[in-house]
C-alpha cells in the first residue's frame, strides 16, 4: 500500500509475531536470556508472562528459532482444553497418533516417545501459549507430565507462556506442587517512552530500502502515551500513520497527523480501552460450577449431622460458608472469562478493521477534487419570427442540414389599396378569401 512511497521493503508495524522486528529491549533481551538459561539447564518449569500485545509470541518465536537439530519441540498454542485433551493435543503435535487409546495407553506411548528421544540425545520442549486459559484439573495434569523423568534429569521440559493473571493462577493454594517446580520465571513489562522511540524506528529501518525514515520524538512521545508501551498498540498507531502519511502526500510524519490518526482510531473502536499491563484476573473459573459447589456443601453438612460430631454444626456452617465463597468466586470468574473471550475476539477483528479503515481513507483523499461548473452565460435573444433564408443558405442546409433553421413565416400576396378593390368590383373580378380575414 505505502511501501513504495515511503521506500520500505515490506509494512514494519504488522501484527504477525515476525523474529526479525524484536527490538531487543530490556526486558526482551533479559526475558529471551531466562528461557536460554531454563532450556540449556534443563531446569523445571519455565514461566513467562506479560500484558496483552506485549510481545510474548514474538519473544518465543525468536526463542524457538535459535534452538538446534537436538530438541524436538511441541507447542500448544489452543489451551481451552480439558486434561486428556491437552495430552492429546500435544502427542499430536509431536507427531504421535492417541486415537481411541485410553488415558494409561496415552502415557506409555508419550513416555516411551521421551525416551527415545533422550537415547538419540534430543531434548523434547513441551510449550504452551495462553496457558492463563488452562483450568487447575490441566494444570496438574502438566505437573504430572513433569515427573516423567530419569535418575539425572527431566525426560520432558515445559514453558509456560501467558498474561499476567496466569501468576495469580499459580499462586492458588491447590499448585503449590507446580508452583515449587518452578524454576524460571519472568514477566515482560511495557516499553518506556524512550524504548518506545527506539523501537519504532528500529522497525523502520528494518523495513527501509534507503535512508530510513524516522519518527520524531514528539510523535512516539504521543504514540507512546496512547498505547501504554505495549508493542501491539504501537504498531496499530504507527502502521495508521504511515497509511494516513501515504493517503495525504506527507513524506514526513509530525504531530498534526498523528493526534488526527490517534483521534480517528479511538473514535472507531479500533484501539479499544486503555489497557491496563498489569491486569492480574484469572478468566477461567478455577473452581466447580456453583450447583456442584452447593451440593458438595449439602453433603458435607448432611455428613457431618448424621455422624453426631460435636462440632458438625460448626464445621457445616464453615463448609456452608466455604460454598457460598467459592460460588461468588466461581461466577466472577465466569464473567471475566466471557469478557477475556471478547478481548480476544476483538484482536482478531483489530486488524481487519484497521486494514479497512485505513484503504477508505486513502481512497477518500486520493479521489480528485472535481471541477467546479462553468459559470452558466445568459443565452442570447433570438428574434421571432426568423430571418428568411436566402438562396445560399438554402444551398447550405441540403449539405449542413444542422446549420438550415427553417422559417414558418407565411408567403401572403400584398393587401390592394382602395382603387384596386373599386376596380375589381365594378369587373367582378373576386378577391382572395385571406384577404378580408386579414
């Protein structure tokens, strides 16, 4: 669309997770150097989080394409699993066949697999992306997975991938097994306003042909300001700039442009809320549904009764109490689930709109500006009844038939005086009949 007229090789700000544009920020550079410290090591879990857009994908990207021939990689990437789905999905990606095995047979054919592959020397990474959407029950199942190990080291290593509530997950009483596995942990934290300078020209020089363009320090100070820091969000600001920069001939992009780029893609929706990098919500609910809660508490009171404790009344109260937590918890999770599920609906939609957005408005400020109509002259007056047409332009209408205007004048014989109508009475000599109607 504006490569050409800008000298750019390809679009530098698109939402795809491409290597080649990671700015090697701080927190990138530490973030990449803690996942090829946990791998080399072949320490427990790896654990790395970070806000929405913040460049988690790209990171891991980055990650898996500096791995050599020895490791053997599978990654889940749709975590809305149960736990035997969640083995399946990742004995699929490796390669493995679990249809109509039942749960046993699918471990002895995954173990037996991280066996061979530590007797050929590969190493076998299990990575899991938006792992915040893991329930507790697949949780667990991970950390059971983990224990698939020999006398000197893990048969099977595992990173984590997720936002920042999937910390808050592991802090939850019932992981505290998972949680003592870890043994690396980082999360990306947002740009400031001078990485966010740099990282949008680093993109433009990467992308650039010839001398690279660049954004001033006003313009990234306000992109900067918008987006919060999170890489996403920059490239949602920057590419519209270019897009709007292209639609209206501007070779340079200044202040003006973007608070009218900013201005446009807020009254859109296409940047949606501000966001908050340190959200810490879970969006799966960790607990049963509130029925399975309340009838567990039922039970347990009803237990507690008919066995005559001498605190049963106490301790059903407590369990009642517990229930009715743990329902309240359950249905706000429930809500923040369904309102993570429109987020995530809204990113994929982001691009597409954006896409849109930005080809109307070039196509609006590309259209000509057409002419303004010619002042109307005042027709001239034309005398009534015509002129009689002579000889030679009756000659001219039988060759220019548009250029003969025929007459309707009537040929009428001259009105006689009073001696010619004296004359012709006494002869008897009859006069026309127009000539009295006259």
């Amino acid at each position: 669309m504006y490569e050409r007229f800008y000298r750019l090789r390809e679009r530098p700000f698109a939402l795809t997770p491409d290597p080649d544009y990671l700015y090697p920020s701080r927190v990138h550079k530490e973030a990449l150097s803690y996942l090829r410290y946990g791998i080399e090591s072949h320490a427990g879990f790896v654990v790395i989080t970070g806000a929405i857009g913040s460049g988690k994908t790209t990171l891991l990207q980055t990650m898996l394409r500096g791995l050599d021939g020895q490791t053997t990689v599978a990654r889940v990437m749709n975590t809305l699993l149960d736990p035997r789905e969640l083995l399946e999905a990742a004995m699929i990606d490796l390669g493995l066949d679990p249809e109509g095995k039942s749960k046993p047979a699918l471990l002895k054919t995954f173990g037996e697999f991280l066996v061979n592959e530590r007797a050929c020397g590969r190493l076998v990474l299990l990575v899991i992306d938006e792992a915040q959407n893991l329930s507790l029950p697949a949780l667990e199942e991970i950390r059971m997975l983990s224990n698939l190990e020999t006398e000197k080291s893990k048969l099977l290593q595992i990173i984590l991938i997720g936002q920042p509530d999937l910390r808050d997950k592991l802090d939850r009483p019932e992981l505290e097994q998972l949680r003592q596995r870890i043994t690396v942990s980082y999360h990306l934290e947002a740009l400031d306003s001078d990485e966010t300078n740099r990282y949008v020209n680093h993109r433009l020089a990467r992308a650039s042909i010839g001398a690279p363009l660049e954004f001033p320090r006003d313009v990234t100070d306000r992109i900067h300001k918008r987006s919060g820091g999170v890489p996403r969000l920059i490239n949602v600001i920057a590419d519209a700039a270019l897009v709007y920069g292209y639609g209206e001939d501007r070779s340079a992009i200044d202040t003006t442009l973007i608070i009218e780029v900013i201005a446009d893609l807020d009254a859109t929706g296409v940047l949606g809320p501000r966001s908050n990098a340190n959200r810490h919500d879970s969006v799966v609910p960790a607990e049963p549904a509130p029925a399975a809660m309340a009838s567990i508490a039922a039970m347990a009171a009803t237990t507690a009764h008919a066995n005559g404790n001498a605190d049963g009344p106490a301790a059903a109260a407590r369990t009642a109490e517990d229930a009715r937590r743990a329902q309240e918890l359950a249905e706000r999770e429930q809500q923040l689930r369904l309102r993570e599920q429109e987020i995530a609906s809204r990113e994929r939609e982001l691009a597409e709109q954006r896409r849109v957005l930005a080809e109307q408005y070039r196509l609006l400020k590309a259209r000509p500006r057409e002419a303004a109509p010619a002042a109307s002259t005042p027709r001239a007056a034309t005398a009534w009844p015509p002129a009689p047409v002579s000889a030679a332009g009756a000659a001219g209408a039988k060759t220019n038939p548009r250029a003969y205007a025929p007459s309707f004048a009537i040929d009428q014989p001259k009105r006689g005086g009073l001696w010619r109508r004296v004359r012709n009475t006494v002869l008897g000599t009859p006069e026309p009949v127009f000539e009295d109607t006259l």
